[in-house]
C-alpha cells in the first residue's frame, strides 16, 4: 500500500509539473538549462509564469550567479513589467525590410575602445569590462553603431567574466550620455541612459559605458548629430 502511494505521489507531481512546463518552450527551457542557469530558478520561472528568456540568459551569461538572477525576476515580477513578453502581432505582407545591423555605414574608422558594464546596487559596481587595442567602429544608418575586432587576437585586458562577443552593437538613444574626454586624441564616453532601447540592454539596475579613442575626429561628431532629440 505505501509503495502504491508513494508511486501515486510522484505521478500526481509529474502531471502538475509538465503542465506548469507548458508556459515554456521546449527550446526555452534547453536555452536556460544550456546557460547554466539552475533547475531551482527554471522551476521559480516557470510556477511564476515569468516568459522573459531573453532576459534571463543574457543576465546568466554575464556573470550574474543565480541567486542574483532569482532577485532580479522576483523584481520584475513585483513590478508586473517583465513577466511575460508581449504577444507577437500577426504578419502582414510588406517589403521585407533591411535588418539595421546590415544598414550601409554612414562612416568607419579604427579605434581604441574600453566597454564597461555596470550594476547599480547602492553603488555602482563594475560587473565586467574589456579593453580592445584594434577594434572597427562603424557608424550605421539608423543610429546603429557597431564595434568590432578579431577576437582569435586575444581577450584584451578583461577584468572579469566572460569576454564581450565581436560585434558589440550599440542603438543610440535619446537618454545615452555623450561626453568628449580629450579633443586632442578624439577620445570620448558613451553612457546608457536608464530609458535607454534597444542593444545594449539597460535599465535602472544596469547601465554601459564605452570609451574610445577612434582615429578620426568625425565620429563623434557624427554620433552626436544622430542622437534623437
């Protein structure tokens, strides 16, 4: 009779599981185990209904560890913004469109560059950083800038984690932050401002901050005049 319970138990369970699993994708929930992240944090993601894969890899391929991970869902949750992405509009026959990251360059040159990734928690905290001697930047239309580099040529200088993935993409917005540092060498500072779209991702938790000192005088110009007012 006990053994009958007991298989009666986890039967009961695994139904109640699987059907909570629903909510995810297999592919999903392959793209979260496959980040590392662990199967107590998937299991919270998915009794929750929180749908924010995206969101959730990238903060696990970071660096973050998963008890951090777990407090950042548990914000979005509270906050009622992040659960659950919103549902994918219907199709409708148009042109296919050129995707931004494959827009003509509007200019390029060659560049020191320094990308810093930040977490706010009271004080800023440099999460990751990475300097790259010898990197293309490219400034794309539809206020795209794109930065690049051969990354079989070494880390560069990289204080912690896992180094950044070549091309780094940055979509300027109006709340980024652009401040010239020294005229005589170019070299200016890029900053995410906290209602800052599109890549790199930021919010009031985490923002970006990249240095370069690019060859020609005309970037930053450039990148001024496409910053939305």
């Amino acid at each position: 009779m006990k053994t009958k319970f007991f298989f009666l138990i986890g039967t009961i369970a695994l139904v109640s599981s699987g059907a909570a699993l629903a909510a995810l994708t297999t592919d999903e929930l392959t793209r979260l185990k496959s980040s590392g992240l662990g199967e107590d944090v998937i299991r919270f993601m998915v009794e929750n209904d929180y749908g924010n894969v995206d969101r959730v890899v990238r903060l696990k391929e970071a660096g973050f560890a998963d008890e951090t991970v777990s407090s950042v869902i548990r914000n979005d949750l509270k906050a009622g913004g992040e659960a659950k992405p919103p549902a994918p509009r219907p199709a409708q026959a148009r042109p296919a469109a050129v995707p931004v990251a494959d827009a003509a360059a509007i200019m390029q040159t060659s560049a020191k560059v320094r990308i810093e990734q930040y977490w706010v928690h009271g004080e800023p905290i440099v999460q990751n950083s990475q300097d790259i001697q010898n990197a293309t930047v490219s400034l794309l239309q539809g206020r795209r800038l794109k930065i690049e580099w051969d990354e079989s040529q070494g880390k560069g200088n990289l204080f912690r984690g896992k180094p950044f993935t070549s091309p780094f993409y940055w979509d300027l917005d109006k709340s980024d932050g652009l401040y010239s540092v020294d005229p005589k060498d170019n070299s200016f500072t890029l900053r995410t401002g906290y209602s800052h779209r599109g890549r790199p991702t930021a919010d009031k938790s985490h923002y970006w901050i990249v240095n370069l000192t690019p060859q020609s005088p005309d970037l930053v110009k450039r990148i001024r005049e496409s910053l939305p007012e």
